[in-house]
C-alpha cells in the first residue's frame, strides 16, 4: 500500500517533530528526564545474562515524509553512520546485532551487562528499551504480550484488523496539569503518533483516529503492520477495535 497516510499528519505535528526517546516525564511540578536505561533492563540483564533491548541514537531526525529524496538520503546515511559509531564503541563487549533501522534512529540488540554499561556512558545512545522475541502461535503466526495472536489470525483470515496502540510517551490526566505541561505532553503524543507513522511506512495500515489528549492511535492494519507495531519501541500494546456506530 502507498503510504500517503504519512501525509495527514504533516499540518498538525508540531515543527520538526521530536523522536520518541526525546520526550521528558512530565509531572505536575515539573519535567524530569527519562532514565537512560530502565531498572526492568537492568535487572534482566543481571538474572538472564544477557538482555534484548532497543536503543536510541542521537542524531537530529525528521518524518521522511517532511523530506526531500536528498534530505532521505542524508537522514539514513547520518543513522547509519552513527550505528557504526555505536557498534566500534562496544567492540570486545558482549553483544549481538539484531536489527539495524535505516529510516528511524535506532538499533535493536542482544547485550550482556558490560556491553549495557556501555550504552550507559555512550553519547551516542539517548535511551535504552527492553525488546521483547517474538513468540509464534500453533498456526506460525508471532504473537507477543504486547499483540495479541488474535489480531493476527483475524488480519490473516480477513486482511486487515481494526486496532487501537498505545504509544510509550509520559502521560497524566489534563487536570492534574498546567496549561504549559499540557501543552509539551500533547506535543509529547503527536511526536509519538508521528514516530509509529513513519516506521509504519511501506505497510498495509490507514490511520483512523489521531488522538490529542491520550497517547494512543487508531488503525486498520494488515498482517506486515502489526508486526512493526509488535516490534516498534513506540508501542506499549495493541488491542482491537471495533467499527465505529452510525447513529441514524
């Protein structure tokens, strides 16, 4: 499927629309930074030896929508130029690449503690998420915690499945925020909702609902667009949809 839906987000993302792994907690009093490394990677990494995670680069990126071919071409040549920067930084570490991104700042990986020391330190990496495998079904369909098999099954029997995914972005109800905080945590959302657009590029997927005030969107998606959402570190989980009801 052409992906023209990128094209309906352009007129509301705000300016150049901020990665995920940019985004602050918000709180009532004020922003704090995320922690580079959550506790649950660290604390996997030390029972299990080793750690799936999903790392963010430092480098300025743009929806390649917002691009020229040319821009494209740098914008991805810029990513790819910093995951090498990253990979000679954790030479002699124990890792294994899993997957490299070329149209998103990021790079997914197996580590051992010594190599997630190292993305600690790392000026290259702005955050560190844990990645989950995924996990198939009798009929060799994935599924995960974060998609249900279901979802699948029905995108396969019938092409495409409505659902609503939450994005991974600092939330807290409106009223218990101030107007500024209100305002950066709805950036926060479109930035989010922007991100998962851009890695749905190439898919079978037509945005739905864009939501202003809650960090999720609503989709129709084929089988290929859920498994970028079962992957995307933009994505808290995936659950279905139902058509919306026509009042008469």
């Amino acid at each position: 499927m052409k992906n023209t839906n990128l094209r309906c987000l352009q007129a509301i993302v705000f300016g150049a629309a901020l990665p995920l792994y940019m985004l602050t907690t918000l709180s009532p009093a004020k922003a704090q930074p995320i922690p580079k490394i959550p506790n649950e990677v660290i604390d996997l990494a030390a029972a299990e030896g080793t750690v799936l995670v999903l790392v963010g680069l430092k480098v300025p990126w743009e929806m390649e929508s917002n691009l020229s071919e040319h821009q494209v071409d740098v914008q991805r040549v810029a990513i790819a130029a910093i995951q090498k920067n990253l990979l000679s930084e954790l030479e002699g570490k124990s890792y294994k690449i899993i997957r490299r991104y070329d149209t998103i700042p990021g790079i997914a990986l197996e580590v051992g503690a010594d190599a997630l020391a190292e993305l600690a330190h790392s000026p290259n990496v702005t955050n560190v998420l844990l990645d989950r495998p995924a996990a198939s079904t009798a009929n060799g369909l994935p599924s995960s915690d974060k998609v249900p098999s279901q979802l699948f099954t029905t995108a396969a029997a019938h092409g495409t499945v409505l659902v609503l995914a939450g994005l991974r972005t600092p939330w807290q109800r409106e009223d218990q925020l101030t107007e500024e905080l209100i305002a950066l945590q709805r950036n926060g959302i479109l930035s989010a909702q922007s991100y998962i657009l851009a890695e749905l590029g190439g898919t079978q997927f037509r945005v739905l609902r864009l939501y202003r005030s809650i960090p999720g969107i609503a989709l129709r998606v084929g089988v290929d667009a859920l498994r970028v959402l079962q992957n995307s570190p933009a994505v808290t989980n995936v659950v279905p949809d139902r058509p919306a009801r026509i009042v008469r």
